[in-house]
C-alpha cells in the first residue's frame, strides 16, 4: 500500500511540475510580446539649432517625441540682457507651441513661443504679447506673428 501511496504521489509531483514549466514558458512569451510592443513605441529625436549675428547667438535644443516636445533655449545677447530657459510644448504640424520659461534679469518669466520648422531652419515667431491670468505672456493674436529669427539646424553637441 505504501508503494501505491508513493507512486501516486511521484505522479502528482510530476503533474505540478509540467504545469509550473508550462506556466513559465506562457510567461515568457508574455514578456516577449511586451518587448516588442514596448520596442514599437515612437522614437525619441533630438535636434538643435543656432542663429548669430555678430555677437549675438540664439540656440535651441529640442527632444520630440511624437507631438510631444522639450528642449531648452538660450538667447546670449551681447551688451543686452541674455535668457536661457527650458521648452515644453506640443508639435502641430510644422509649428512647435511651446512654453519657454527662463530667467531674465534674475527674475523668472514664462511665455509662450511658437517656433515653425522648415526643413533644416527653425523659425521663432514673434508678435505682440500680453499677459494671461496666470502671468504667463502669450501671443496677442498669434496668426499676424512674423519671423524674428531664423536658425539653421547643427550638430547637438
């Protein structure tokens, strides 16, 4: 009898087993698939450009991620007031909204910019601005902004 009881017993361990080994290998391919869905997901782009007029430079480095956008930017005035700031934004179509906010003059200032993307050139437009309720300047009417710089792509460094 005890000879039974055992081989039962051997049969049920070796039934546990299979079922441990089997469980493994689903999650396995779960895990897998995971990846290659993870690996699926939209790239992240870095880009940068640059404009300068005699000792004057403006920079900007932007990481996009599908319509999401952030960067940072540095306008280096000479003999003027400088600001370097971080972007953070949305792509619509070839427009870049983004806010920037920077220090100037030690204090800390936020304001919306749109930069328009056109082929190796990035251009900053500009308008009239006003304050919003949060004291964030804005683009008074966006749709009459002009170019006010325009910088060609380089190589982030």
């Amino acid at each position: 009898m005890k000879k039974v009881y055992f081989l039962l017993f051997m049969a049920l361990a070796a039934c546990q087993s299979k079922k441990t080994e089997t469980a493994s290998s689903d999650s396995t391919t779960v895990s897998a698939d995971t990846v290659a869905t993870t690996t699926a997901t939209v790239a992240e782009e870095t880009v940068c450009y640059e404009f300068r007029f005699k000792k004057d430079v403006t920079s900007v480095k932007l990481i996009m991620k599908g319509d999401s956008v952030r960067g940072e930017m540095s306008e280096l005035l000479w003999e003027k007031d400088s600001a370097t700031g971080t972007l953070k934004g949305k792509k619509v179509g070839n427009d870049l909204i983004v806010d920037y906010d920077y220090v100037i003059e030690g204090s800390n200032q936020v304001e919306e910019r749109i930069l328009r993307m056109e082929g190796d050139k990035l251009l900053v437009m500009s308008g009239e601005l006003m304050e919003d309720k949060s004291g964030k300047l804005k683009m008074k009417d966006p749709a009459k902004a002009t170019v006010s710089e325009t910088l060609v792509k380089v190589k982030c460094q």
